[in-house]
C-alpha cells in the first residue's frame, strides 16, 4: 500500500506531501484498494458464511459503504453504529448487535429495523428484549453470547473470553436462556456467539472456540434447540511488528472448518484484521528538543488523535515520508501537543534525523485511531481521506473551532 518513489513516501498513485498540502495535518488516510483487498479475502475464504464487518474499528461512512459493497454485513454495538450501518446500505438481515449494555430504545431500534439477531449478555436483558418484542409486536431474533474461558494472549484491556471478564454468559447459563427464549413466543433462538478478545496470533485459541460452540450447539440441539448458526467473533490481530499474524484464509479455516462440519451456519465479526493496514495517521513535525537524555520529536498529531500507544503501549510503525537514506538514524519519542506525559505516538523509535515541516505515516492506524479520537484539549478531529489510485478524496472535513460549541447556547 505504501512505498517509496525516488524516495518519497506514496499510497498508491499518490505521494503523500501533496496530501498534507492539500488537506493540512494530521489528517487520517485510508486506501481503497487495500480495504477492499483484505474485505474479498474475507469474502473469497468464507464462502457462504456472513462475515459481519465489526463497526466500532472505524464507522466512517464512506468505508462502510465500501464495505456493504465488497458483500459484508455488520456486527454492532450501539444505536449510533446501528444507524451508521443502516444509512451506508447494509440489508438488516446482515447486521447482529453484540454488546453488554444494549438501552430499551436501542433495542427497539434493531427490533424494528428487522436485524438478523441481538446477541444477549445476561438474563436481564433477554427479559427487557421479550417485553419490546411483545410491545413492537414483533418476535425478536435474538443468539446467547457465550463466555467460553479461553485465554488469548493478547493485552489485558483486549481479552474477553474469560469469566472474570464482564462479557457474555457461561456455558450453564447461555443454555438456560435459550430453553427460556425457546419457550417464549416474543423471542425466536438463532444461534450462539463468543469472541475471546482481539489483535490474537495464535490459531490454537480459536479452534479451541469453535470446538467448545460446537459442543454447546450439540448439545442443544440434543435439548430440541437446533440452532441455525454459530458466531465465531473476530479478533484476528495485525502485523504491528512482528510477522507473526496468521492469514486470513487460515483464520477462517480454524474456526469455520468444526462449524461447518456440524451443519451450522457460520457468522465471524472480523474488524480491525480489515481496516487497520488500510490506513495511517499522517503527521508533521513541529519542534525537536533534547532534555533529560532523551530526544523529543514534537508532532502535530496527539493521543486525542491516536490514542492506542497511550491505553494500550501499542507500536504503530512511523514511516518518514521523505526517505534519507543515508542519514545515520537516532533514537527519539515521538510526542504530541497534549498536556500528558502519556502523550507519545512512538517511545525509543530509531528514526532517520527529522527537522520541522518533515511528514511522519504512522501506520497500522486505519482501526481504533479515528474511531476513539476526540476533542481533549480542545482539539478538532481530523479529517479523514480516501486514495483511489491516483485520486483522493475527502470522506469527513476536519472539524472547525465552532463544532466546539454544538449543544452550547
């Protein structure tokens, strides 16, 4: 997606300092051509299987609708992310809303949109979908998500499939709900989900996954619940820095294979394994300064901006966009302007030797960058653009001081 061409640092056709002209910085940049790349080869391994894009890696409209497109469906977990899916044309029978804390109005939003299922976190809230089925009239469609206790070596803050974690049910009490939702007119049982967490590398957790959803469709089914699918989640992780990320076609087989074989139908919710290598976030460089030892690269671009190196101490690649090569490289943190310590993009990064006005990509960024931005220190979101071979365009504008005061008086 990104190479160099006599040194400078383009994507696709398009070098990348005419876009920092012609847009300002830090801006986010997506590539077309990648985003659908890695969207067809969801859609080429999984055949028959609806692969539900998960919308909380990034909901820019624009992009979903490139995505409903491509042929995926939608995996939500908000009335906000449901309306996004809904206005870009995804079909309601390709969306599932996932999700521990889904309000009234939320759900009678999915229920009269039609939507394939809501995936139910508690016992509560399987009673609250009964009762708006019952008033919508309509039944509601709904699948149990399963907390498996399947470690996933991933950081802690992305791990979700074990019981100490707040997200879906036993396997005792997912069985309980669905003999509940089986006896209930207003409810009508699809399937089973999980999802152990994300940016995992390891294959072995997911097979172990499909196999213990395997068990538990058995199982029902064995009850007089025969169930038509069974949801996998998603949590493919990237190559950040090390190579070590499986490819997609081998995710799929891991965790399709046993569903299939069992007769089920088979629902993932991959994200960020979609939209994170088809973006960077593209920053200047403002001031350098050495203190304390150390050497500072100051960026215009922040953790209000990019904030996963500061939640998560996660690594994105920092690419120079004018290429130096012979310039002996030095050891520097890349910084932001936000009243933080925590405020870096990159810590102890060996980098080619930058001067104010210098272009930094920092890539991997396409998922959770945009996405969890916002206005701390009074800062605007950045505008977001798409490259189409040797055009781009704008798919968000950059924020203005007065959406600063949208609610205000």
């Amino acid at each position: 997606m990104l190479t160099y061409l006599d040194d400078i640092l383009t994507c696709e056709g398009v070098p990348l300092p005419q876009i920092a002209a012609a847009a300002g910085t830090p801006a986010y940049v997506y590539s077309k051509a990648e985003l659908l790349g890695r969207a067809r080869a969801y859609q080429h391994a999984a055949g028959d299987a609806l692969v539900c894009y998960a919308v909380k890696a990034n909901g820019n409209p624009a992009l979903l609708s490139l995505l409903r497109q491509a042929g995926l469906g939608a995996d939500v977990t908000s009335g906000g992310e449901l309306y996004l899916a809904l206005h870009a044309g995804i079909p309601p029978e390709r969306i599932i809303y996932s999700g521990v804390g889904k309000r009234p109005d939320e759900i009678e939003m999915a229920l009269r949109a039609g939507i394939r299922a809501l995936h139910v976190e508690s016992g509560m809230e399987l009673d609250v979908i009964a009762g708006l089925a019952e008033t919508v009239g309509q039944p509601a469609r709904i699948s149990v998500r399963v907390n498996p206790d399947i470690s996933a070596d991933t950081h802690p803050y992305d791990s979700t499939g074990r019981l100490g974690h707040k997200f879906g049910v036993p396997r005792a009490t997912a069985v309980s709900l669905l003999r509940r939702a089986a006896a209930d007119p207003w409810l009508q049982p699809e399937g089973i989900a999980a999802h152990i967490g994300s940016q995992i590398t390891r294959l072995e957790p997911y097979h172990d996954l499909a196999n213990f959803l395997v068990a538990l469709a058995g199982e029902l089914a064995e009850a007089g619940i025969r169930l038509s699918y069974i949801d996998v989640g998603g949590g493919l992780g990237i190559n950040y820095q090390n190579d070590d990320a499986p490819p997609i076609p081998d995710w799929i087989a891991a965790v399709g294979d046993p569903v299939r074989a069992a007769g089920y139908a088979l629902v993932m919710e991959p994200g960020r394994s979609i939209i994170a290598p088809a973006g960077f976030l593209l920053t200047r460089v403002l001031y350098t300064k050495e203190q304390g030892g150390k050497s500072f690269v100051i960026v215009d671009g922040g953790q209000n901006d990019l904030i996963r190196p500061a939640m998560y101490g996660a690594f994105h690649p920092a690419l120079p966009v004018v290429r130096k090569e012979h310039a002996a490289e030095v050891v520097v943190d890349v910084v932001g302007p936000i009243c933080e310590t925590g405020d870096f993009l990159a810590r102890e990064r060996p980098l080619p030797p930058l001067q104010p006005h210098d272009l930094l990509a920092f890539t991997q960024a396409g998922a959770y960058g945009f996405a969890m931005s916002s206005n701390y220190n009074g800062r605007l979101r950045l505008p977001e653009l798409l490259i189409d071979g040797d055009r781009y365009h704008l798919i968000r504008r950059r924020q203005t001081y007065e959406h600063l005061l949208d609610g205000t008086q």
